[in-house]
C-alpha cells in the first residue's frame, strides 16, 4: 500500500492503536531489551526496525544494531533524547503528529532497500510511522516499539499483520 497522499488519524481509531500489534513484553529495561535480544537471536529477521528513540537506545546498550531506526529526538513527546546508530546513514523527514505524511512511504522503502544502517529523523512524531513500517517490511521482518508505561512490543510481520494495518490505514483520512 502506498499512497501520495497525508493520512491523518481520525479521534475514533485512537483506541485501536492502544492494542498492541505485536507481543507485549511487559516490564523495564534492561529485562524488556534482553527478553526481545532472545527473541530476535532465536528469529535472524531479514530485517530489525526499532521504532522511537528510547527503545532504539535500549536496542543499541544490549548489543542490537537495527537496520532501520524510526526517531524523533524525544521521548512522550516532551524530554530531548540523543541517539544514533553507529555507522549508519541518515534521513530526515516531516511528519506532524497524528498524521502518516506522504514521503514516508518513499523514504522507508528506500531504507528497506539499503545494506547499512538506516537513522530516519522525524521533524515532528514517529508514532504512527509503526504502520508504514510493517507494511514495508519484508515478511519475517521485526518491528518493535514501545508501549508507554507497560514496556516494548514485537511485531513479527507477515500477511495477517500487513491486512491489519492496510484496515487502520484505510479508514485514516486522506488530506
């Protein structure tokens, strides 16, 4: 699914997203990054996308480099945060909160396709940004971000999860 179009996220699909999408790993980190370290060890994904700063920090101090990490420079929106990959090259792109812009499509792809590290910078939220993502993703790919206050999600992606997110996008609104 690609669409040239912003996607904006409308008040009735914002309890939707609370769900996880993925295995709940509930707890703190270090145990939450050690746990999802086995789990990504035990699976060899074709590809690993750390979605938001933290959980793609918490990824890096146990020894995980993802391929791709989705970051914003802040954590709840608020408190600065200053992460990198190491050795990795970086994007930056707009996206406004409660929104899926239209480059980030073109722009995740063209990171899926690289064989370095990718840093995709947000001006502005990378929440939402877990769905193009998925979409992209080659199947067996993982996708882990964090769920505030209850600890990290792992999305292994395959057809039933891309259906999920093609159903959340399509009832998105396009501006």
């Amino acid at each position: 699914m690609e669409t040239v179009r912003d996607l904006v996220l409308p008040a009735r699909l914002r309890d939707r997203l609370k769900e996880p999408f993925g295995i709940l790993l509930r707890g703190k980190h270090p145990q939450t990054s050690l746990k999802a370290k086995e789990i990504i060890l035990e699976k060899m994904p074709p590809k690993l996308v750390a979605v938001g700063d933290i959980v793609t920090r918490n990824l890096i101090e146990v020894g995980l480099v993802p391929d791709i990490c989705i970051i914003d420079g802040k954590t709840l929106r608020t408190v600065n945060e200053n992460v990198s990959l190491p050795n990795s090259v970086q994007m930056k792109i707009k996206n406004p909160a409660a929104m899926i812009s239209a480059g980030v499509w073109n722009i995740l792809k063209k990171a899926y396709d690289s064989n370095v590290p990718i840093e995709i910078f947000v001006e502005g939220e990378e929440d939402l940004l877990t769905m193009p993502a998925i979409l992209l993703a080659p199947d067996k790919s993982l996708v882990i971000y964090g769920q505030p206050k209850e600890g990290l999600v792992i999305v292994e992606v395959d057809n039933n999860k891309k259906e999920e997110v093609k159903d959340i996008i399509s009832h998105m609104e396009a501006i």
